[in-house]
C-alpha cells in the first residue's frame, strides 16, 4: 500500500538494491504511470520473478528503452499474454537476442502484427525450432523482406509439405533460388498450383531434378510457358512419362529443341497426337535422329503436313520402314 502511493520521482529515485528488494505484491501494486518512471538500470535490477509478477497492463506501460533490457532469463520466464501485450514499438526495440532468447510458446504467442515488424537481424538469430514454432497465421505474416532474410538452413527447417502450401504466393515468388533449391521432394509436391505460378523464371530453372521429379501432373500443367523454358535439359529429362504426358499443348509449343530432345526417347514414344501437334516446325527440324526414331507408328501419322515438309532429308531417311508405312497419302505427297 505504502508503495503504491508513491510519487512517480520518487519510485524513479529508488537505488537497484530497494528496486531488487520489492516483492512480487509490491510490484504487482504499481500503477502504469510508476511503472513507466522506472529506469532502465531499475528493470535490470528486478529479478525473473517480479518481471514475471507484472501484469500486461503494467507491461503496456514499460518504455521501449526498459523492453531492451530484459534479460534473456526474464523473457524465458515470461508467460504469452505478458509478450502479447507489448505493443509494435516496444518489439521493435528489442535487441535481436532477446528474440532468440524466447521460448517456443513465447514466440508462438506473439499476434501477427508482432511477427511482422521483427527485423532481419531478429529472425536471423532464431532456431529452426523457434521458426518452426510459428503458428500458420504468423508464418504468413512474415513480409518478403523478412522471409528472404532467412538462410536456407531456416527455410528448410520451418517449412513442412504442410506449411510450405501455407505461404502466399507473393512470399513463394520471393524466395531465394537457393531458398527453393533446399526445399524438399515432398516440400514441393505439396505446393498449390497457384504456388506453381507464382515461381519465378530463375526458380523454376534451379529447381532440382529431384524436385522436379516430384511435381505432380496438376503442378506440371500450372507452371507458366516462361517458367518452362527456363528448366534446363537434364530436368526435363528427369520427367516421368506421367508428367510429359501432362504437359499442356501451349507448352510443348513453347518448349526449345534442346528440351524436346530431352525428354529422352521414351517420354517422346507416349506424347499424345494432341502434344505431338503442337511442336512447331522449327523443333521438328530440329530433332535428333534419336528423338525421331522414337515416334511410334501413330505418332508420325498424326503429324501435320508442315511438320512432315519440315523433316530434314536425313530424319526422314531415318524414319523407320514401319513409320514410312504408317504415313497417310497427304504426309505422302508432302515428303
């Protein structure tokens, strides 16, 4: 009682010892206004306990200098509600080692508007543990600023296939290359097709060829033809026949010769009449005698005429007498 009805001079001249000495009830009975006339030197002096004792409007009323004091034993020691009451400027003034000094429900606990104004040096000092910690709602509210600043060894050890289809696709398009290189198998198999289309050009060409191995048809048929194009030979010759045969019209028309050639001669054996139409006449002139060998009966008797006229001399001496046979009168007339 006595204390309580101090003057806010006189509970800002009291010595480190008498502050050390106050008793959780005695702290607990002081008033915002006491509370923020504390020193910074006074908030150091306070044991776990008191810091603890506090209550979150009493919390409220600490200065931001006082927030950066805390000692990392106080944070740990702090329940959620404590953290959830200090507002945006007083988070901003912590020092980046409190942050990582925080428990995991600590951190858990802090609202989203919290997450999103901690800086790059307060998330680079965070364990995987800690990030992995994040609930859905503040992994989203990390800005692309702050999820770029993460190293990769963070990302990988956030994200889950789970959680990896939880980010926007404004913070997929703003991951790192090597970000999205250490993602796994199941991390991108897990991506929506909104994801898929969100990925940039350089992403999509340094995607792995494991991770492209995982793709699923759905994600195969999303990525954009500019993203296609930029995936190098050998991913594309790392496609399954299920995924080549998933691959829209639009992007076989725009795939390179060198990636047609790539996808070796037993994806180019299951494209569809549908797919194999689509080729420009260029890329059939353009294909190895390999690639041509590899069409089946039905595949070269599906060709346009403009693509026949576009076989080169050797490709069609190369055509087996089986594909020569299957070739209709009009592709006929045309060689």
């Amino acid at each position: 009682a006595q204390i309580a009805v101090l003057e806010t001079q006189d509970v800002a001249s009291l010595s480190e010892a008498s502050v050390r000495a106050l008793s959780g009830s005695q702290i607990r009975s002081l008033d915002s206004t006491q509370i923020a006339a504390l020193g910074t030197n006074q908030i150091v002096a306070l044991s776990t306990a008191n810091i603890v004792a506090l209550n979150n409007v009493q919390f409220t009323a600490l200065e931001s200098t006082d927030v950066a004091v805390l000692t990392s034993g106080s944070l740990r020691a702090m329940v959620a509600g404590q953290l959830q009451a200090l507002s945006t400027a007083q988070i901003r003034a912590m020092e980046a080692g409190q942050f990582a000094s925080m428990s995991t429900a600590n951190l858990r606990g802090l609202d989203i508007t919290q997450v999103a104004v901690l800086e790059a040096g307060d998330l680079a000092l965070l364990g995987t543990a800690q990030l992995n910690a994040l609930s859905a709602g503040q992994l989203l509210a990390l800005d692309t600023s702050q999820l770029v600043s993460l190293t990769t060894q963070q990302v990988t050890g956030m994200l889950s296939p789970a959680r990896s289809a939880q980010l926007s696709t404004a913070q997929v398009a703003a991951l790192r290359t090597d970000q999205v290189v250490g993602l796994s198998s199941a991390e991108v198999a897990a991506l929506t097709a909104d994801q898929i289309v969100a990925l940039t050009n350089d992403q999509a060409a340094n995607l792995s060829s494991a991770n492209v191995r995982a793709l699923t048809a759905i994600q195969i048929a999303a990525l954009e033809t500019q993203d296609l194009v930029a995936v190098s030979v050998a991913n594309m010759a790392a496609l399954s026949t299920a995924q080549a045969t998933s691959l829209l019209d639009a992007q076989v028309r725009a795939l390179t010769s060198a990636q047609v050639n790539g996808l070796g001669t037993a994806n180019l054996a299951a494209l569809t009449a549908a797919q194999l139409i689509a080729i420009d006449t260029g890329i059939v002139a353009a294909l190895t005698l390999t690639s041509v060998r590899a069409f089946l009966v039905s595949q070269i008797a599906a060709l346009r005429s403009d693509q026949i006229v576009a076989l080169t001399t050797v490709q069609s001496a190369n055509l087996s007498t089986s594909n020569i046979s299957g070739l209709g009168v009009a592709q006929i007339a045309v060689l």
